[in-house]
C-alpha cells in the first residue's frame, strides 16, 4: 500500500487538547512497511517528522513543519503460555483501552489498574504509563523498536528500557527511538492491586469484597470518569504536571509548614500530590480566556475551545513559578511539547 499523504491538515482532531494548529503533511501508517517508507520519504525531502499516537500527551504550540506521522498499526497477538504465564503482543497503534479490555475478556490479569488511559500501546512505554499503583514496567516483557538514526530494528528487555516515574529510555531521547510493538506478562492468575487510593472502597460499595480483574477495572473507569474530564467534551492531557519527588528533609519541613500536605514515600524520597500544591496556591478553577486549570482536578489544565497551546504553555509557566516561590518546589510538566 503507497502512503496516503495529506497537505494542511489541522491537528484538532489528533492531540486531547484540541489545539488547532496545521500539519504541513500528515500520514497514517499501517505497518511496518510503510512506517519505513514515511521515514525516507521525510528523510528524502529533509522534513522534521513527528510520531503521535493518540496525540493524549502532546501539548502543540505550533504549525508543524514537515511531516507528522500517526501510528496505526493495528494486531494483537498471543506469543508463548507457560503455566498461567503468558505473553501477549500488541502493535504500537492499537488503542489502549480496548486492548486492556481485550486481555481482560481472555482471561488475562495485570493491566486492569491501568483502565481508561487514552492514547494508544506504542506510547505507554514512553512515560511508563501509569495508574492506581500501577505502571507498565510491573507488566512489561520487551518491546520492539526501530532505530531512527541508523535504521536498525532491535529489542529492550525491561532493564533495557531504564523506565523511571513517568520516565524511560525512549523519553530521554525524543525523536530517537520508534516502539513498533510492545509485549506484555500477563498472568491467568487473579494478583491485583486494590490498596491505592479508592479502588477497595469503591468495590466494596457495590458488594465486591473478592474482585476479578474485570471487577478491578470496571471501579476503576467507573472512579475515572468521575473525577477526569473526558476530553472529546473538555480538551486535556489529563495530568499536566508530574507529582514531584524531594528529599525527605525537605518533605518534613513543607509538612511543618503545611500540615495538610499530600505526600508518599518514593523510594528513599518523598513523592507530594502536585495537585495538592496547585490547589492550595488558589490555581484550581483559574481561568483566562478559553485557557484553565479544570475546577475539580487543579492537576489538569483544560482548554474550553480556542485556547493555543501557547496559552497553556505560558499558563502552566505561570503555575511552575508560583509553586517554586510559595513551596521552593519544582514542578516538571508532563505532556511533550512541540
Ligand atoms: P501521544 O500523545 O501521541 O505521544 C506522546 C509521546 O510519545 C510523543 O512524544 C510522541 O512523539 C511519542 N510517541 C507516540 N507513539 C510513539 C511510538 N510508537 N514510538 C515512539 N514514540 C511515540 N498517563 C498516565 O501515565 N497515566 C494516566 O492515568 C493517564 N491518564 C490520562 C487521562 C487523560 C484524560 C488524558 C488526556 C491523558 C492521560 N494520560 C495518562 C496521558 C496519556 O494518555 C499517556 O501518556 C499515553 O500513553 C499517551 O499515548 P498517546 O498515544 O496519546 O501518545
Ligand atoms: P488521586 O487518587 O487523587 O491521588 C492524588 C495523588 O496522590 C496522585 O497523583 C498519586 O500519585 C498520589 N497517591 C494517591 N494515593 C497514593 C498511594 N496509595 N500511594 C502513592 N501515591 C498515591 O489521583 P488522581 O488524580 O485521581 O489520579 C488517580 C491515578 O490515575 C493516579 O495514579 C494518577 O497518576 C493517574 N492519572 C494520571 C494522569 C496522567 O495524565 N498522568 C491523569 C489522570 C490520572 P501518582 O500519580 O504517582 O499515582
């Protein structure tokens, strides 16, 4: 199949944040075929190339120049069983949520916690997604990647891969690596995750005290959608911000300051809510003009319609420096800005 290229198309529909800047060129890519073919095609023509998925974690603050290239490989497949262990394959462009339900409905247990994340397989490696106690690397087995600087195609195991809190390998050198497709260890045996957060209480409240997988995910959609705005009615990339690690004397003295303060231990550090810290320094429901902090969830910026991703940008820059002056924290931002 020759690639379908198409000329000054607007972005709205491909990022969550529905910012409407313009592709110079767009195409969606199938297979690995034509995956490489886009690759010399821009390379040919000397164009800068961006590689979106879901576009879920993208802030875009201008027309692209060049080629975007959107991931839309689609296949999921079993590839070795061993006892109750199995391996499941997913190409980078299959969506995220349907193949977690997809596992779920085999039977399959370990990305239950990571229900209703946007976006699609190929960029879950990237920030090592994660959820409700859980992230990728808990239930990764390797991943395909395709080199960009050298055309080769090779494999990362797990520890290959220096996943970190929303972190890896591929993040650390954007533009490098293209994940072509992710494989998974599942297990047919029930160990989930309840203790984060809301998700025992929420099951226990529909009379569930033994859970299955499907049970899991399920309260945890249900939790979701309750306190995320859905973003085909409220553009977002969900959390803005990442919750920010600090030393544990820093931590005690904040929570002298401020005895209300969110904080777990991360490690030999403490990780504190960043929504907590946006909350209390009155960000929460701030709006300018179509660019704003949601009002139930002071973690997520939102854009109510016209806002640019340069609005956002200079919002969350104001956010950053208020948070580092009232707090001396440092608040990193989350989404890949282009
Ligand atoms: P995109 O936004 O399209 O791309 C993200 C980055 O990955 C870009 O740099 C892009 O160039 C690169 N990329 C995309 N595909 C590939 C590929 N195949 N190979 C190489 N590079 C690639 N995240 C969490 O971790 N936990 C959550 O609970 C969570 N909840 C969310 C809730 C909402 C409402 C929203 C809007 C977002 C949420 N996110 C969450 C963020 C986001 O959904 C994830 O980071 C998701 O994995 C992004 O996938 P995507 O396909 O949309 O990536
Ligand atoms: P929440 O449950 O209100 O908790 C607030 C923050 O406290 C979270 O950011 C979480 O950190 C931390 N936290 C809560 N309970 C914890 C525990 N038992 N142990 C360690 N840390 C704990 O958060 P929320 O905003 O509703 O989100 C729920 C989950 O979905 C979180 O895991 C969050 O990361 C994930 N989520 C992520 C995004 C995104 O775009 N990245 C968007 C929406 C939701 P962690 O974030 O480290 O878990």
């Amino acid at each position: 199949m020759t690639l379908q290229i198409l000329n000054n198309l607007s972005l709205k529909p491909y990022n969550s944040f529905a910012i409407d800047v313009t592709a110079e060129q767009f195409v969606d890519v199938h297979d690995d075929a034509q995956i490489r073919e886009a690759l010399l095609y821009a390379e040919a023509r000397q164009m800068p190339l961006l590689v979106i998925g879901g576009g879920s974690n993208l802030l875009l603050t201008r027309d692209r120049e060049g080629l975007v290239m959107r991931m839309a490989s689609r296949g999921v497949r079993i590839v070795s069983e061993k006892g109750a262990q199995v391996v499941v394959e997913a190409q980078a462009g299959e969506a995220w949520h349907p193949f977690v339900v997809h596992c779920l409905e085999l039977g399959l247990v370990g990305l239950e916690n990571l229900s209703l994340i946007p976006g699609t397989v190929g960029a879950a490696p990237m920030q090592n997604i994660g959820a409700y106690g859980v992230e990728i690397k808990d239930v990764f087995h390797s991943l395909t990647a395709l080199d960009r600087q050298t055309g080769e195609v090779r494999d990362f195991l797990g520890h290959e891969c220096a996943f970190g809190y929303r972190d890896s390998l591929f993040k650390q050198h954007p533009g490098r690596w293209l994940i072509l497709r992710v494989r998974f260890a599942l297990s047919r045996e029930a160990r989930l995750h309840l203790d984060y957060g809301p998700v025992r209480q929420r099951l226990l409240e529909q009379g569930i005290s033994e859970p299955t997988a499907m049970e899991v995910s399920q309260a945890i959609c249900s939790i979701r959608l309750e306190k995320l705005p859905d973003p085909a009615e409220l553009g977002n990339a969900g959390s803005f911000f990442k919750n920010p690690v600090i030393p544990v004397a820093q931590a005690q003295a904040l929570k002298v300051r401020y005895p209300g303060l969110v904080a777990y231990p991360q490690g030999d550090e403490v990780k504190l809510a960043a929504g907590w810290l946006i909350e209390q320094a009155g960000w929460k429901g701030f709006r300018e003009g179509d660019a704003g902090v949601h009002r139930l969830q002071a973690l997520v910026l939102v854009n109510y319609g016209h806002a640019t991703g340069r609005q956002l940008q200079s919002l969350a820059l104001r956010i950053q420096a208020d948070i580092d002056q009232r707090f001396g924290v440092e608040l990193e931002m989350e989404p890949n800005l282009y």
